[in-house]
C-alpha cells in the first residue's frame, strides 16, 4: 500500500515535471558559458558559440597537427609516436582556451559539461569506433589536492555517460608530482614525464580513449600510450577538448 503510494507520487511528481518543463525553461532559462544568451542547450553551451569553436581543415590522422592535406605528418612519419590517433574539438587559442582556463582555474566546474560536448560533437562520427574503456589522464594527489578535482576526470565521466563507454578513473595513476609542463620546453617535457604513471588494470588487448582538456607537445599522452602500449594494449586513442 505504502510503496503503490510512493510510486504513484514519483509518477506524478515526474509527470508534473515534464508537463511544465518549457514553463519552467521559460522562467528559469539557461545562459550559454560563452556569450551570456539564452540556450536551449542543457550543455550551457549555444549551438552558435559550438559551431564557431569547433575546428575545420585537414589534420595529420596520427597527431592532430594542422596541415594543408589530410596526410600523416612529417615528424609522425620520422619517430611516430605511441598512440594511435589524436581526435580534438577545437584550437586551444580564442574562445576553447578561454573555457579551459576558467573551468580549470577558475573553479568553474559547471563549464565541463560545455567543454566536453564540444569534444562529444566531434567524436560523434567515431561514436562507432571501437571503444572498450575510456580514461582520464591522472593528476597528482597533491595537484587533485589543491584543485579539488581533476578536470580530465570531469570530461571523461562526461564522454562515459552519453558515449555509453566504460569509465575507469584510476586506470593509471600518477606516481610523481611532476613540475607543470607548461613551464618546460619539449625535451624537457618529455623527461618530466618519463615514468610518472603506473598501470592499476589489465588492458591486454583492450581499445583505450584517454582524455585530457588540452595536448599542447603530447609528451603527456605519448608517455601513458607508452605504458598502455607495453602492457599490450591494442589501440590508444587521444581524446583533448583543445590542442595548442
Ligand atoms: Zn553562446
Ligand atoms: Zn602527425
């Protein structure tokens, strides 16, 4: 009798929701991240401010690099490196970069949803590939300690739950607080990497999406493919919401 009334009042409860859902979108309407108007769009972020961010022309298929013709690049054919593919949503200058800093910087936590539907739009044509997990590339417990959060985490859990992809969050952990890399040039940067990861799981075999908000160099990335890879991973995908 109790849980027949409990349930009747949920029914009704969500259907009243559903029915005065576009009054309650009229009263309390949504504002796009970017340019303050009003968006229909639950990400927060308007179709307009999406459609200008999102990045046209040919890259190279391996990095992401901007190129003239869709071909792989002259420093991916010389030493390619250890992930697959590079699949990003926008250049990091201009407006994604601006999103970026406020969402990891700016404590701006409700900016992630936007960033990473930005980068949902862009794999929708891959939504097809081949996937079995998708992870965030680690921060350091003292970084996560200061930050509250890890942006990546944030995306990734994002990219799980609309791709329908296994999530594993601590897939890889960071086992040094390396300096940040973007106060290092690129051989440096590589260095300051070089076994700061350890593997928690078994992904012999397995198709891996790792995602991070920016790739700058992507000695990053490179370094977790490399363990991927040696552990016996089939494919490692790179996931970025910006490249710079
Ligand atoms: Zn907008
Ligand atoms: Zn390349």
């Amino acid at each position: 009798m109790h849980i027949t009334r409990n349930r009747d009042l949920t029914e009704s409860l969500a259907t009243f929701g559903s029915r005065f859902k576009p009054v309650m979108d009229w009263l309390l309407p949504a504002h796009c991240v970017l340019c303050g108007m009003v968006t229909r769009a639950s990400t927060g972020l308007c179709l307009l401010c999406a459609e200008r961010m999102l990045r046209r022309g040919p890259a190279c298929p391996r990095c992401g690099r901007a190129l003239q013709s869709e071909r792989i690049c002259g420093s991916c054919q010389k030493s390619p490196p250890w992930y697959d593919e590079v699949i990003y949503a926008a250049e990091y200058g201009g407006a994604a970069g601006q999103l970026i800093r406020e969402f990891k910087f700016g404590h701006k936590l409700y900016v992630g949803p936007a960033l990473a539907s930005l980068l949902l739009q862009r794999l929708g044509s891959v939504e097809q590939m081949n996937t079995d997990v998708i992870a965030p590339v680690p921060l350091h417990a003292t970084r996560i300690r200061q930050r509250g959060y890890n942006q990546s985490a944030e995306l990734a859990a994002y990219l799980s739950r609309h791709l329908h992809v296994s999530l594993q969050s601590s897939l890889l952990i960071r086992t040094r607080a390396t300096a940040p890399q973007t106060s290092l040039a690129e051989k440096q940067r590589r260095k300051n990497v070089r076994h700061a990861f350890k593997l928690n799981q078994d992904v012999r075999g397995k198709n891996l999406a790792i995602v991070d908000d920016v790739m700058t160099t992507g000695s990053t990335v490179n370094e977790i493919a490399r363990v991927l890879k040696k552990a016996g991973a089939a494919k490692v995908s790179v996931w970025v919401v910006a490249r710079a």
